[in-house]
C-alpha cells in the first residue's frame, strides 16, 4: 500500500475515535451536576425551596456547552478535552453566584439584577464561540488577518473615547453604550491585539533578536528595536491617562512583555519592561490623583480615613471581611452575606464566592484557573507552528494576568484595579472576550495535536 | 521558544502561588482579627438566623423581633419613641447601639449562661431563641421626663439613690428606630444620613454619650463636698465678697451672675454661695484647694472611670496641668471641665444616699425563653466618695437652694426637693448649656436626677438654669410624687 494513503487512513481512524471528545463529554456532565447541585443550594438555603428557577440559571448554558462540544466533536475533534469543561464550571458557578446575591438584594429591596442577564450573555458568547470555532479552520486562516486585527484593536481601545457613545462607569472610560446596554469594546480589542503582537513579533522577531552592542555584559538591542515596546508602554500610559484604568493598561503591557519575550528569547526586553512597568506605575502614583488614591487604599486600607475616603478602601475591606468570614470552610452557599461589598457581582465575585465556599473553594477556583492556563500553554509547547505558538501563549496568559491582577487586588498582593475576574465576573463583554479565547484555544489544541499526529505518522 | 515558555509558565507558576498565599493568610491566619473589627457587621447578620429577646419594660415589650415573610426572618420593631435613647437600635446595615448593643449577648441568646440552650439547638436543629431582658425603667417616669422635657434638646436621667436602679433614661430628640430597624437598605441608608447629620444628634443617648457637657454651676456640688472633705471648711465658713475677682496670672476677671457682691455683707458663707449660686467665692475656695484636691474629689465621684449600666458611659472630664487661671474657671464648672447627665446623677444621689453612690443600673432581669431567671443584678455600691456628715452638709445646702434660692423654680408643694441649678457657657455668642440635678424628698430620697438643657433651650440669651431647667425638674418630680 502506498504509505501516503496509509498515514491518511490512520489519521483518519484516529479522527473515528475521538477519545478525548468523550472525556470531554464526561467532565461537561460533571460541570453540570456541580453547578445544578451550587444552585440547588442556594435556593434551598435561602428560599428554603426548589423552584423552577433553577431550571432557568442552570439549563441555558449547559445546553449551549453541549452543542458547543458536538461541535467540536465535528470541528476539532483532538481538541484539548479539560478547557471547555474547566470554562463552564467556571461560568455556571459566576451564574450561581450572581443568582445568590441577587436573591439578596431582592430580600433587601433591590432591584438590579444581575443573573437573567447574565444567562443571556454566557448564550450568546457561547453562541459565538460556536461560530469561532466552525468559521476559523486553523490559525493560518488569521494569519491573512494580522494587520486587520491591529486596526481593529486600536479602533475598539478609542471607541470609549468617541464623544455620545463613550460612557464613563465609576471614573473609567472603557464602555460606549447604545440603546440602553453598555459593552466594553477594550475586552474583544484584547483578542484582536494578540493575533496581531503574534504575527507581528513572528515576521520581526529574527530583527527584534538581532543583538547590538553589549554593555556592562548585558546585550542591547539596537536603539529602533525599542520602537515597539516604547510604542506600546506609550499607547498604555495613554489608556491609564485618558480611560483612567490602571488594570486595563497593566494588561496590554504586561501582555505584550510575555509575547516579546516568548518570540525573541531576550530577556533584555522582560527586564526594560519590568522597569518601564514600575517607573510608570510610579510616576503615576504621584502625577494622576486616582491612582495614588488606589495606591493609598492598598497600602492602608484599615485607615479610617481610607476606608472613609469616596473611592477608598471602604470596598476592599468589606471584601476581606467578607473572606476571612469565610474562614477554611466557608459559610456555605447562601449562608454568608457577600451583599455587603460593593460590585460583589463583578469586581468581587472571587470574595464573595471564598466567603461562602472557604479557603478549600477558593483553592479549588484557583486550581481551576490554574490548570486552564496550563492547558493553555501547553499549546504553546506542543504546537509547531510559531504564529499558532505566540497566540497561544497570549490568550492563557491573559487569562493568567487577569486572574492574578483581579483577585490580587483584591488580596492586596496588588493595588486594586477595574479588571473583571474571567468567566466568573457579571458582565457581557468580559464573556464574550472570554468564550472567543477559549473557542481560540480549542481551535488552537486542535491544530497541534494535528500536526504532532502527522508528523509522528511521517 | 520552549525556554521561554518553560520561564513564562514559571511566572505564571509563581503568580498562583502568591494569590494561594495572600488567600491563606485572610482565610486561615488573620481571620480572628478581621472578625473583630467594628467595621464587621457580619456578626449582626449571623444573628437574624435566630429570634431574638425583647426588650421589656415592666414586662411589655418595648423592642420585640417579629417573624416576618423575607430573607431576614424576623424583623426588629420598636414600641415608642420614648425609649430611643435606651433601646438604641439594632441594625441589619448600621449595627447596634444602646441596650441592643450592651446586652448582645443575652438578647441574641449568645451568653454563656445559655450554654444548655444552644447545645440543645444543636441537638434539636431548632435555632435559639434569646432572652428577655427586663429593664429598671419605670413606664410612667419614662413618659413624664419624655413630656417634662417639651421640646427641648436635652437628657434627663433619674436613679434610685438607694438602689442604683435607673428609673428614667430620656434623650431628645428620640428618633423612630423603626426606620432604621428596616431590611430596605436604600430606606434605611437614607433616614440614617438624614438623623446622623442633623445638628440636634438624636442618634446620641445624651444622657451617658455623645460630646460631653460642661456643667457650670452644678459642678459647685464638686467643690463643695472637696471643700467640706478637707475637715478645714463646713457650711458657716466665709469668702471674701468683692464684685468680682481676677484670675492669677492674667487680666480676666470673674463675676458673679448678678454682676454684683454675693449678698450684701463683707464676707460670704459657703451655704449663702452654694445657695445663690456665685462665682467669685467658687473661685477663692478653688484656688484654696488646689486642682489636686478637687481633681482626687471628682475622682472619687467618678469622673475618668469607664461606668456601665451596661452601656458604656463616656467618662467625665477634670483637666490635668492647668494654671491658676485654668483652675480658677473650673472652680465654677467652665475651662475645660466636661460631665454626662449621669455623672451629676450619680453626685445628687451619693449625697441623697448618706454618701454611698450605689452602682447604676438598667437591667432588672434577665429572662430565658423557657422562664428561668438567667440574672437579676443586685445594688452594688460603686464608691463612697464622701462622708455621711459631708453628704448631709451638702444635702442641707441644696435644699436652701431650692427653698429659698436660684433653684426656687424646682419646688414641689409639699415636697422638700434638694437641687442645684448650673448655666454653662460654651463660648462667645454659644447658646449655654442649662443644669439642674438634685433629688427629692430630702429626708429617704425616693429619686435622683440630672437633666441638661441644650442650646439655650432655643434662646440667645437670658436662658438660666432655674428659669428653664429647674421647671423641667419640677414637673417630672410631680409626676413622681403623683401630683
């Protein structure tokens, strides 16, 4: 037999068989029941009934999660099997949680809730993440995209800044709203940006490398190979100046540094990052009122004149309140009283959810977040392609940064900032962006076990 | 690339970890301290789990939790403004205060004394149930001080000089803690900014908290009872009598409020100064003494001591290293000399009790809800800070001073009522701050009290403490003598 027709009929029999698709299968019914047993809780711990409710939170998005995983089935079938799951438990617990408190302040005589919405974006994201993944065959297709992709990335970051449609939420300029929903367009820039730092930084990266002069033993790249890092420390800068978001101009920063990195091998550029990072966090510490205001409450945040203060620590300490109440086991769903921060829906959602799961369910959510990542990187290992490579490792560690800029704000390993907690937080742009990096990464795990499949066969 | 990415997932790494770190430290090490702060209202939500006590005053409840259809449970309603002040509130998003606070433990069924109890609510699944706590208060002494007091800003307490028992407890304005009692957080975050700001502070029990008052002339009683402890005055004992006396060491004068001599003789004895109420021999026998000796006196009386009844009264002020000047103000209550209403109480009634001050105390009883007495606080003597004879001595000057002097306004058909009148200045173009305490009858006292009058009782000037405070005496003692 020819050997050519051999290795195709054996990937095509690998293909028949997709074992990791029914892993997948197993774990999504997992997430399920998790997260029907999270609302069940909480309904019978606050109402002290079951009510149809629950169907309505619970079966939307594992309905969805399922096509989404017949579409794989289809689509990619060597997707990696851990990261939709590890995303729906995610999602389904945010729901959960966003139910609870929204419980709570109908109690109170509230009525903003969150939840319904919530549903309806978790749908529709997953809805896009559908299309992503039958629409984009591989990353090859994007790669026609890159310079596309930059324009739409830095259109989406000025949109905020267009008068009439730009909205202003708690001092940060990052929404526009029409008709009465407000999206922020800074989140899809986020995807739109990373395809093109790949693509980018994968036809420059032999010039970006090209070592110049060596001083005090450290390897200076030549002085218009700081071009794209100064161009970009500048663009983040004018996102805390003009949006007055430190966490949004932390993220694209710290984004690019990795993928610089990544692509280069140079440390040279972690290390000028780092320090760039630091002077301008500093100089903005002094120069822009907000963020020393920030700085203060995180340094001090049980002052009394901190904790008074408009925009002071008043936040963050409730939410410390909220998990050392939580204590090692935490009060159970529904028996804490996460109501008491303010955003305990979005910017909170990770105190609120320790406060009522504990350390242990703090761990567990972490752990989760954890292994996404790590699931994500190792994409970035085992794919061939270097453009497929760099886009992975931008998509698991932007998720990675988030997590560790959001809940470390909220620890106060870090000064708080305005960053939504990925998949977990309310909020329909943050999911949206969300279920686009995950469909990213299926697409992406799909195509290196591909290629690792048919190189083995050759 | 592999290195790099094998670096990149080290960083990553290292990220997680800090965040496992900085959530074990709030979660598992410092969790104690932060349950603590005051700003931690959690514990107030974990006790809407259970029912908790009311509140009674001579077995009606003045402050009851009802169970009601809502994520709360139960909701805590309050009987009558009249009691405001004692009760305080207990709040789902602003904590508690007063009784509420002080008696926590008893009311949320928390107390150690109910250990059998919660053990067997552990056992049964049942939730706890807390105690009744019965307070000292008399209903109708309670409504005669609310109604002695008009529409005065102001306090006025009254203490069985015997027992310790207070009787009456009125701070006003009161306000409706219903309002804040509320689960409507928008509600109650409103009506708690609106009370908070308002100038006349109705969320304060004026008669043990807040800001302090200075006492004026009732803080004489002070001087006197130094004066007669130190064995080389009594109640014949005379004061040069000029129009007015300079303070040592600066160009002020004193005056008395007549802005004339204290009587027309040369000289002026302590009783006829006590009596008429005037500075300039205050001044003199103040100076005499010495800040230590007045300053050991006040002590002896309570000022500077953490008193509760349960709820914490904030101690009274007699200020440390002042020059003569200094002194010479505080001799008649001014400077910086601060007092609670229940501070000039206790005075009125350790010289009504033979110089005993018997231990203030609101709570009869506690009760538990299958009907045993969990406890019934007996009298307590507090401190003897004067001799019986000096008590007496002080006794018969107060008297005078309601009898025939500028206590006349407290008087009482057919009662010998034993009172002192203070107006405290607070300041150029201040409204004062108007005093009487005192106690009735003279012989086997039956009530002590203390009332305060601020701001003027709404004038600018010409406001005196037996022209406004005194009558306020007057009517509560009628209604305590049933007239």
């Amino acid at each position: 037999m020819n050997p050519l027709t051999e290795a195709l009929q054996i990937s095509k029999l690998i293909k028949v068989v997709p074992r990791s698709r029914n892993l997948e299968a197993l774990l999504l019914f997992f997430a399920a029941g998790l997260n029907a047993f999270e609302i069940a809780q909480i309904q019978l711990s606050i109402l002290e009934k079951i009510t149809t409710d629950l169907f309505t939170y619970w079966f939307p998005p594992i309905a969805f999660a399922f096509v989404l995983h017949l579409i794989l089935r289809r689509r990619a079938s060597e997707a990696d099997p851990l990261i939709l799951p590890i995303a729906v438990a995610l999602n389904g617990l945010g729901i959960a949680m966003i139910y609870r408190l929204d419980l709570a302040s109908i109690a109170s005589g509230g009525a903003e809730l969150f939840a319904v919405r919530q549903v309806m974006w978790t749908a529709l994201a997953m809805a896009i993440a559908a299309i992503v993944i039958s629409f984009v065959p591989s990353q090859l297709f994007l790669r026609r995209y890159v310079y596309v992709s930059m324009a739409v990335g830095i259109a989406l970051l000025l949109l905020p800044l267009v008068p009439f449609i730009g909205t202003t939420i708690n001092g940060a300029t990052l929404w526009i709203s029409f008709f009465g929903v407000t999206f922020q367009p800074g989140e899809i820039a986020k995807i739109a940006l990373i395809i093109f730092f790949a693509g980018y930084l994968v036809n420059r990266k032999d010039s970006l490398a090209v070592v110049g002069r060596k001083i005090l033993g450290v390897r200076i790249p030549r002085g218009r190979e700081l071009g794209p890092i100064l161009v970009i420390w500048l663009a983040s800068i004018g996102v805390l100046v003009l949006q007055r978001d430190l966490g949004t101009s932390i993220l694209y920063f710290g984004l690019f540094l990795v993928m610089i990195y990544v692509a280069t091998g140079r440390a040279f550029y972690a290390g000028i990052g780092v320090a760039m990072l630091i002077t301008g966090g500093l100089v903005a510490s002094r120069v822009l009122d907000y963020v020393s205001r920030r700085f203060d409450s995180w340094l001090n945040p049980f002052d009394q004149e901190n904790y008074d203060a408009v925009g002071g620590s008043y936040q963050i300490v409730q939410g410390i309140f909220g998990m050392a109440n939580g204590g090692l086991f935490g009060t159970g769903l529904g028996g804490g009283v996460p109501q008491l921060v303010p955003l305990a829906e979005s910017d909170f959602i990770i105190s609120s959810l320790a406060e009522e799961l504990g350390l242990i369910g703090f761990f567990a959510i972490l752990a989760l977040y954890f292994l996404l990542v790590a699931r994500g990187l190792k994409v970035g290992f085992r794919h061939n392609d270097e453009f497929a490579k760099l886009m992975a490792v931008g998509f698991a560690f932007v998720i990675a940064l988030q997590v560790f800029v959001v809940i470390g704000g909220v620890t106060r390993i870090l000064p708080l900032t305005g960053l939504t907690t990925p998949l977990l937080a309310a909020g329909g742009s943050s999911l949206l962006a969300n279920w686009i990096i995950i469909a990213m990464l299926l697409r992406l795990s799909d195509s290196a076990a591909d290629r690792q499949a048919e190189v083995s066969i050759r | 690339m592999t290195k790099e990415l094998r670096r990149v997932s080290l960083v990553v790494a290292a990220m997680f970890m800090s965040l496992f770190l900085a959530g074990t430290l709030l979660q598992a090490v410092d969790t104690e301290a932060l349950a603590n702060d005051p700003r931690n209202v959690r514990n107030i939500y974990e006790s809407y789990k259970t029912q908790r006590g009311p509140i009674l005053v001579d077995g009606k409840p003045i402050a009851e939790s009802i169970a009601v259809d809502s994520a709360y449970r139960y909701l805590r309603t309050y009987d009558n403004e009249v009691y405001s002040g004692v009760t305080g509130y207990f709040s789902v998003f602003r904590g508690a205060t007063g009784i509420e606070s002080a008696a926590n433990s008893y009311l949320s069924g928390q107390s150690s004394s109910q250990f059998f109890e919660q053990v067997n609510a552990v056992l049964s699944g049942n939730p706890i149930t807390g105690a009744a706590v019965e307070l000292t208060l008399d209903p109708s002494l309670q409504q005669a001080a609310w109604d002695a007091l008009g529409d005065y800003r102001g306090a006025l307490i009254a203490i069985d000089p015997v027992t310790g028992n207070i009787l009456a407890m009125v701070s006003k304005p009161g306000f409706n803690v219903n309002r804040i009692a509320g689960h409507n957080s928008e509600k109650v975050s409103e009506k708690y900014v609106e009370l908070e700001s308002d100038p006349a502070n109705p969320l304060i029990n004026k008669t043990i908290g807040g800001d302090l008052y200075h006492p004026g002339s009732v803080f004489k009683l002070v001087v006197a009872a130094a004066a007669l402890e130190s064995g080389e005055y009594n109640n014949a004992s005379t004061f040069p009598n000029p129009v007015s006396v300079q303070l040592p060491g600066s160009t002020s004068e004193v005056f008395n409020s007549s802005r004339n001599t204290c009587g027309s003789d040369s000289t002026v004895t302590l009783s006829y100064a006590l009596r008429y109420s005037c500075n300039v021999p205050f001044v003199e026998l103040g100076l005499a003494l010495g800040q230590d000796r007045l300053r050991a006196q006040a002590e002896l009386f309570g000022f500077g001591k953490e008193i509760r009844v349960p709820m914490l009264a904030t101690p009274s002020v007699f200020p440390e290293e002042m020059d003569d000047a200094q002194l010479g103000l505080s001799s008649f209550g001014q400077f910086d000399v601060r007092v609670s209403p229940l501070q000039m109480a206790l005075i009125s009634s350790a010289i009504a009790n033979g110089g005993l001050m018997m231990q203030p105390n609101l709570i009869e009883s506690v009760i538990s809800p299958n009907l045993s007495v969990i406890s019934s606080p007996q009298p307590e003597v507090l401190a003897q800070p004067i001799t019986a004879a000096t008590a007496d001595a002080l006794k018969k000057m107060m008297v005078q001073s309601v009898s025939k002097g500028v206590a006349s306004n407290a008087s009482v058909y057919g009662v010998k009522v034993a009172g002192k009148t203070g107006t405290a200045e607070n300041g150029d173009n201040e409204r004062v701050t108007l005093w009487f305490t005192g106690f009735a009858p003279s012989i086997n006292p039956k009530v002590a009290i203390a009332l305060v009058v601020e701001d003027g009782g709404g004038r600018d000037s010409g406001a005196s403490g037996n022209g406004t405070a005194a009558p306020v005496a007057r009517s509560f003692f009628k209604a305590v003598f049933g007239q």
